[in-house]
C-alpha cells in the first residue's frame, strides 16, 4: 500500500516538537541535549513497538534508505561471508535495484520467485543458498499484493548456514504486530508514512550479529550508532514514535476495522454479474487487496475514476512505456490478467461510506472503459 494519512496526534508531536525544541540532537548545550531527549523518547517508543533493544534502532530517511544500507552495508563489508546475495524476485523495487546494482561489483544475485499464491517458499530460499551466500532478503509483505512471507522460516533456514537475514517491513510495522526478535531477522527496514506517520522518516533493526557486518553508506561525522551520518530530524522523530504509540492503543480495533471493511469490499465487487476476480492470495496484510477484470486495462478504469477512486496498477513507469507488475508476472498470472489488476487500499479512516463510494466508482468506471474498448 502506497501511503496513509498522517494522524492528528503525530501532526500535533511533530509541531510541538518544531516548535519547542530547536537545539541539534548532538549538540551538548541545553538546547542540544533537550532535542536529543526527544530523539531519545522516540527511539524508546519504536525499540517498544517492535520488541527491539534500543540501541538497535538506527533512524533513516525511509525504507528505501534502510533497505539500500541494510543490503549494501552487508554486501560491502569485509567480514562478509562471500560474493552471494539471495533476494525473492517479488521485492520493492529498491531492494531489486540495490541488489542488481552490486553486479557490476562482482556479487551474483539470485532472485527466487513466489508461489501462484504470492508466498515466497522457504524451501525455495533454501535450494538458492549457497557456500557463499552473504545475505538474503525478503519482504515480510508484499506491497502488490499484502501477501505475508514466512519470514522466520526463512530466517531461521539462514541462520542454520550462517547467513545473515534482511527483511523489508514497510507493509507491516504498524498494520500487524510485529517482533523483531520473533522475526528472527538480522536486519528490518520501516516506514513511517505507512502507519501513519510523517514522509521522511524510517528506519532499520539492527541485531547485535549484524553489526560487525554492515558498512555505513553515507559519509560524515556519524551521528547515530552504527555509523549512520546526517543530523537526526527531530520533529520526524517525534511523529513517528507518536504513530507508533498510536498502533499499541488502537492497532487491534483497527486492524478489525479494516478486516471488515475489506471482507464487504470484496465481497461487493466479486458478487454476481460483478466483474472484479480478487487474485490469488495466501494470508494477506489488513486492507490491502489486489483484483482484476477480465478484459479490460486497469489504467483506463482508473482513468475512468479518477477524482472519485484513488488507487493504482502497481505498474512502473519505465523509459515512458507502462508495464504490467512485475509481483504478479512472478506470481503467474499472464500479461492480459497482470495488465487488467488493479490495487486497492483499505485504512483505519476508511468508512463504509467510503466503501459504498468506491465499489460504484470501480463498476461505472469499468462500464465506461469496457464501451470504449468495444
């Protein structure tokens, strides 16, 4: 899923921080040292959320930043297992293009695909290891389809082999419970902006086994442990330990919320003389459902609803030609039914309003794109 609002309380940590506090964190004046308590609190509150050490949380600019560092940092370390990198072929789009871009350094990266059903198998992960794999990494959801990976198992296969694990948690910190040290994981990248949150903020767990093996990307005075260099935005901080508060109060009513609201969407869209196929899944994350229509593009249905329907192909956009997701080629669905999927996402502040509205949109906006086609 794309993005979430951001909810009044962060909006409200995040002024007061910007407000009150405008000391640099690694300063050691008053100021400075009032500003690092915030960083601090805040570093307190996700260690908390995710069942992590405190000085196991390494705040960054985003998941794509933590993903470029968590597998770069490893791949580049001289205390490195070997030259091996495994990755599922289902990943965000910055961990694939991390991954590939190490090729032209001599690493060999194998990507292993997903089942029909989107789970990346773990015996899959196991026939991909080698003597000298260094690393694998796979997403603890997937972005397309919700679908939730068998993340410990996976973790654990590796840890059998010596090989350090990374998982991209983007889709689910802050939607499921999630415990780093129950992941078994080394390495986990999150986003704020997905649980409600600021943009611009994210961050990576870090083991204690990790640590000797991941090399610091960015160059300059080191200002966070581990190495990580830039002065820690304050303000982001704030808001992103306030939506993590936010999930340990609220998180299982509106994860029921959204289970509900999504179990009527589908229902709504799939019924009788409806359309809409719900593609093939495993067990999938709150709220997010992917589907198609046989027949028809699923740009010219969102061109059809746009300002009524704010939703996506999960198509990417590449030298201005546009592909069908490369998540559910992977998964085996053809081109025509990659081409005709569409995903939509369901949150907290959805309503059944909003469901009515959206269910309406999709069926004329299809209506409309199937007449045109004809």
């Amino acid at each position: 899923m794309a993005s979430t609002p951001v909810d009044p309380s962060v909006i409200d940590a995040m002024t007061d921080a910007m407000s009150h506090d405008c000391g640099n964190p690694h300063s050691d004046h008053a100021h400075g040292l009032e500003a690092s308590k915030i960083v601090e609190r805040s570093r307190e509150a996700l260690a908390a959320l995710l069942g992590a050490g405190e000085d196991e949380i390494l705040f960054t600019s985003g998941a794509t930043e933590a993903n470029n560092l968590a597998i770069k940092g490893v791949m580049s370390s001289a205390e490195r297992r070997g030259n091996h990198l495994v990755v599922s072929s289902i990943e965000h789009k910055c961990v694939l293009e991390a991954a590939r871009s190490l090729v032209k350094t001599g690493i060999e990266v194998t990507e292993v695909k997903p089942g029909a059903d989107g789970r990346v198998r773990a015996e899959a992960i196991a026939q991909a290891l080698r003597p000298d794999t260094a690393l694998v990494s796979v997403m603890h959801a997937n972005n397309e389809t919700g679908v939730i990976q068998p993340v410990r198992e996976i973790a654990e296969i590796c840890h059998r082999q010596g090989v350090l694990f990374h998982t991209d948690a983007a889709q689910t910190v802050g939607k499921i419970d999630v415990d780093f040290n129950h992941t078994s994981a080394d390495l986990l990248s999150f986003s704020g902006h997905k649980f409600y949150g600021p943009k611009g903020i994210g961050g990576l767990v870090v083991s204690r086994a990790a640590r000797l093996r991941l090399v610091p990307q960015l160059d300059g005075g080191g200002q966070q442990p581990l190495g990580r260099s830039g002065t820690v935005p304050v303000p982001l901080c704030a808001g992103l330990a306030a939506a993590a508060r936010l999930y340990e109060r609220h998180g299982q009513s509106a994860r029921t919320h959204i289970q509900s609201l999504q179990r009527l969407f589908e229902d709504r869209v799939t019924r009788k003389g409806c359309p809409f196929t719900i593609n093939p899944h495993a067990e999938r994350i709150p709220g997010c459902t992917s589907l198609r229509a046989e027949g028809v593009n699923a740009e010219d249905i969102l061109l059809h609803a746009r300002g009524e329907l704010s939703a996506s192909t999960g198509s990417a956009c590449n030298s201005g030609s546009i592909e069908p997701s490369y998540v559910l080629l992977a998964q085996g669905l053809s081109f025509d039914e990659a081409s005709s999927s569409i995903r939509i996402g369901i949150g907290r502040t959805t309503s059944e309003a909003d469901i009515d509205r959206a269910v309406s949109a999709l069926l004329a906006a299809h209506e409309k794109a199937y007449r045109a086609a004809a």
